[in-house]
C-alpha cells in the first residue's frame, strides 16, 4: 500500500503486480495466492482493495497522522468522485430522516439535537471535499440548531461539545474564505466553550482534542485581527 501513495504521489498512471502463483521454485515470496491451500493472500486483498476503489482522476487530499505510533503508520487521503456522491447522499438521507422527526413532534428534542448533528457532519464533509461556502451554511445551521436545544434541554456536555465544534468549523471556514474578523469571533468563543468543558471533564479526549485544534486555528489567524465583541 506504501508503494501506492507513493507512486500516486508521483502521477505514475499505471503499476502492475507479480506474480499470481508462486511455488518455491518461483519466488514464492511475492505470489499473490498462497501455494500450498490456493487461497488469496495479504498481497491479493491489498491489490484487490486498490482496483476496487481507486481510479483515474482520483485526487490526493492532505493528510497527517498524530498520536502515539503515527510515525508507524502510511495514510494518505483520496477525494474521489465515488466518495463525494456517497458521502453527500448519506448526509442527506439523515437530514432527511432527522427533519421528518422534527417535523413529526416539535416538541422532540433529541430530534432537533441529531437534526444538528446531521447538518454539522455534511458541513464538515463539504469542508474537507474543498467546498467551504457551501459547507459553512450547513455548519451555521447546525449552530443555530444546537443554539436552540441548549434553551430547552440544558446538556453542557453533550450540546455544548456540537455547538463548541460547530463555531470551529465556522471559524475554520470563514478563515479560508478570508474573512479573519468573523473567524477570530467563531474561534474565540470555540475556545472559551470547550475551556470550560475542559474543566468539568479534563480527561476527555475528544475536547482536548478539539481545543488543540481551535488554539492552532486561532494562532493562524493574522496578528492585527482583533476579537469582535459579543453582546
């Protein structure tokens, strides 16, 4: 698989893979079934999983690793146009199904809250396929959602880790559609939510996590960006 990305990110077009069957008088070492049960192997599954899901035109997206044995690790992302249909249908089915609940009984919150966790996936999802204005439309709407939910069920926990991600994602967007004023005001009160979350659950992973992101989105930002006060 490391030779893959590696060769993707040469523009090589085309690679092959010997050999099928190998016996030990013939390299065994590099066949791509296992000689003595005839069975596919690793080799066979890997180059299987490439063909299967990779194509001409695919694109390479930017990818990191962090945490304890990341440097073990190969990944590399692909934006292909499979993924985008799928992961835009996906989305919208669960809108869908989310808004009928809504619809169905106002009075369920728990239908608002998923709602809002529905339009925050597909913002986020745009965001990564490199379609900022449209996902930070989805991403402002899952705020106000949440904005809402927090009035009628008060959960600091899980309500405020959506809304605390939701003005992340906004300011992250608004950031790289270079408007710096309105994602220092995002960013900032990301930060003070989760700093507070941060406080009743410090072991939590996923808000530390989220905090480290919204100091470094914050840290990008220009330096004569001044905070926008919030009434």
């Amino acid at each position: 698989m490391r030779l893959f990305i590696e060769v993707s990110k040469l523009q090589i077009d085309v690679i092959g893979e010997s050999q099928l069957v190998g016996v030990p008088t013939q390299f065994p070492s590099v066949s791509m079934m296992n000689w003595q049960d005839n069975k596919p192997n690793a080799r066979y599954w890997v180059l299987k999983l490439i063909h299967d899901n990779f194509h001409a035109g695919d694109a390479l997206v930017e990818t990191s690793l962090e945490g304890t044995g990341s440097d073990d690790v190969d990944a590399q992302g692909f934006a292909t146009p499979q993924g985008r249909k799928r992961t835009r249908s996906r989305c919208r089915k669960a809108i869908a199904m989310n808004e009928n609940l809504v619809k169905s009984d106002k009075n369920n919150v728990q239908a608002v809250a998923d709602l809002a966790s529905a339009n925050l996936t597909m913002g986020l999802a745009l965001y990564l396929m490199h379609s900022p204005r449209e996902a930070l439309v989805f991403v402002q709407r899952s705020d106000s959602m949440v904005r809402s939910v927090a009035v009628r069920d008060p959960d600091p926990l899980s309500n405020g880790m959506v809304h605390a991600v939701a003005l992340l994602y906004s300011g992250r967007i608004e950031a790289s559609l270079h408007h710096p004023e309105f994602a220092r005001k995002d960013l900032d009160l990301a930060q003070a939510m989760l700093e507070q979350l941060a406080k009743r659950s410090p072991k939590h992973r996923y808000i530390m996590d989220a905090l480290g992101e919204t100091q470094a989105a914050i840290k990008a930002l220009p330096d004569d960006t001044a905070s926008i006060a919030v009434h």
